[in-house]
C-alpha cells in the first residue's frame, strides 16, 4: 500500500499517487510505471533495476510549475530513496539519493 497524505507523510499529486500504486515489488513493475508516468527519454536512473514496494513519498514541493517529491521504497531488506520532479502529469527527472 502506498501513502501519500495523511498523518506523517507529504501531500503530493494524484499522478504521484498513482505511480507509487504501480510499484508491487517487481522490477517489472517498475520499468511499467515509469512507462507510463515518465517523459519521453527519461533517464531512469537504474530505478528499474529494483524490486521496489511499499513506496512512501515524504515530501513534495511545488516550484516553478513541477512538482518535486521525495519518496521511499522497500527494496529488499534495504530502502531505496528517489526525487521525482514532475511536469505536465510526467516525471521529467529521476534522482537516485541512495539506500539507508
């Protein structure tokens, strides 16, 4: 289950809400999602490469028209950490800050 909202946790876009809702566990499902959500020549970032679930995002920002957010995923036993910066209902960059 993904979160998005609420108590603890950033208010972020329905576009992001939906991503986060594609990610199952699955590399595969990954690679699908940033399909569908990402712009045209995304550079992935080896976000695919990652069995990534149970996303959380924990901040969003809104700036100069994006949409920026921070989110977490279980990826095995470590969690994964990515900036996401949306534009126009896409996800036009993927930054890879690492596990914990």
């Amino acid at each position: 289950m993904s979160s998005c909202g609420g108590s603890g946790s950033a208010d972020c876009s329905a576009e992001m809400k939906s991503f986060m809702g594609a990610l199952k566990g699955k590399a595969d499902d990954v690679s699908s999602a940033l399909g569908q959500y990402g712009a045209e020549g995304l550079d992935r970032k080896d976000m695919d490469m990652y069995d990534l679930q149970d996303p959380t995002c924990t901040a969003c920002e809104k700036k100069d028209g994006k949409e920026i957010c921070t989110m977490e995923a279980k990826a095995g036993m470590t969690v994964r950490t990515y900036v996401l910066t949306w534009e126009g209902g896409k996800i036009t960059s993927v930054e890879d800050k690492g596990m914990k």
